[in-house]
C-alpha cells in the first residue's frame, strides 16, 4: 500500500515485478488480504465474519472495478478523455448496492453506513463511489502513472516535482540511470 486514494489503491493491486505482470488479486484469499489490510482506510466497516463471507462474485466485482479504475487512471494520466464504456461500468458499479448513512447514539452519536446487501458488496460499492468523487473531482487532473521502468503503477500527483510512485521506485529509476552513464561503453 502506497497511502493513495483507496480507489487507486484497488488499481494497483496491478503491479510489475522486475518489469513482469502480477496479479494481486487472483483468489478470493487474495481479495480478503487486501480488503484486510485496506480495512482501516475502507468507507465501510468491515468484521472478520463479514471477511470469512467473500466469496467467487466479490472477486468478480473487485476486479471488474479494478479494471476500471485502471482504465480511467490510464486515461487521465495521458490527458485523453476517459473511455465511455470505463465510465459506464463504473457507474454501474457505484450503483450496484444502494447504501445509506444512518445515525447510531450508543454508546455516543456517530454515522454508520448501512445496506440491505452484504457488507463486503457494499465495500466495493463504496470503493467505486470513492473512484467516482476522485475521477469526477479535482484529483482526477492529478493521477499519474510512475515513471519508473517497469512500473505500471498510478498515483495521486501531491508534490510538484513527484514523478514516481514511491521513493523506493524513485531510487531504482536514478540507480539505473546512474549505472548508465559509469557502465563501459560498447
């Protein structure tokens, strides 16, 4: 996790290995790992029953979604416009589990947010809202692909000179660049 946007997070569970795709989310287990790890940052509030209840069509949703996001990611970072059918399906998708904030005053007021569905369906419904206010708003201007070799990561671009997606990328990029220039020529 790179303290993006949760959306973009979902992204780039799409990485690169030594310049090799991977696949992070390739099982139900998988989904369960990350959801687990992102629980503190998830719009809904998610138990380990709730965890132990992912099932096949959880996958189906988290992957479609993370195509998507990818999809615009890719579209904003260039500068094209977003592809129709990216935008369609994430409509849909935001739409999938009608949600509602209700108030709770035990044991002191606070807003929890409620379905008629699953708590995990409604984690991805939440994660594809929070993919709509961040395509739809001002950050959407500021995703970013890393430029670092091989890197197939985005970002939120937060500081004018950022090009990479972590500092550890970052110095991979300039070590390679630095072996270039002292590697013995041809």
């Amino acid at each position: 996790m790179l303290g993006e946007p949760p959306a973009i997070e979902l992204g780039n569970t799409i990485y690169a290995t030594r310049g090799r795709p991977r696949d992070a989310l390739r099982t139900v287990l998988e989904l369960v790992d990350w959801m687990r790890a992102m629980r503190p940052r998830l719009t809904v509030a998610l138990t380990e029953d709730d965890l132990r209840a992912v099932g096949e069509d959880d996958l189906r949703m988290a992957r479609e979604l993370r195509d998507t996001v990818r999809a615009l990611a890719g579209a904003a970072a260039n500068g094209r416009e977003a592809d129709p059918d990216a935008v369609a399906a994430l409509n849909k998708l935001a739409r999938r589990t009608p949600w509602w904030r209700e108030l709770r005053v035990d044991p002191e007021p606070r807003v929890v947010v409620s379905c008629a569905d699953r708590p995990v369906a409604l984690a991805l419904t939440a994660l594809a809202d929070d993919a709509v206010c961040l395509f739809g708003g001002p950050a959407g201007a500021e995703v970013r692909a890393c430029h670092g070799p091989g890197c197939v990561l985005y970002f939120v671009h937060g500081a004018p000179r950022r090009e990479y997606c972590s500092a550890g990328c970052g110095n991979r990029a300039r070590a390679a660049r630095h072996y270039a220039k002292t590697r013995p020529g041809p």
